[in-house]
C-alpha cells in the first residue's frame, strides 16, 4: 500500500485527474481525505495494488499536475 499526499490550489481539477489515473491504473483507492488549506486543498490518499515501478509511474504522472504541491507518496510498512 501506499500513502500519497499533495496540496493543491484546484481540487476540482487536480483530484478528479489523480482519480482517473489509479483507475487506468489498477490501483484500489483505500482511503481518500480532502482537507481545506491555505490557498485550496490538502489530499490524502491510500492506494493498494500494482508493484513499485507502477507506484512510480503513478507518482511521476500526478506530481507534474501544473498547481500541484508539495506531492509525496510512500510505501506503507508493514502493507
């Protein structure tokens, strides 16, 4: 599993986007929090599924999300 976290200033736009790219993906969407922050939104999300150079295709294709900030993701230990 992994832990993914991102701030963004277009929720609307850049969480539907995120979403659509774990369906193509085969990843399952364990959990998934939107927060109000400074500026737009802070996302938290779970995902599980696919092996370690999908997590990072994943990470490579949301992260660039123009207005996407401070993106993170992490295997969870243990998962």
């Amino acid at each position: 599993m992994y832990q993914v976290e991102f701030l963004t200033c277009d929720a609307l736009d850049h969480l539907p986007r995120a979403l659509d790219v774990i369906r193509k993906m085969g990843f399952a969407l364990v959990d998934l929090q939107m927060k109000t922050a400074p500026g737009g939104a802070r996302v938290h999300m779970i995902l599980d599924g696919a092996g370690a150079q999908s997590a990072a295709v994943f990470a490579e294709r949301v992260s660039v999300l123009r207005g996407l900030e401070r993106f993170s993701m992490r295997e969870l230990a243990g998962a």
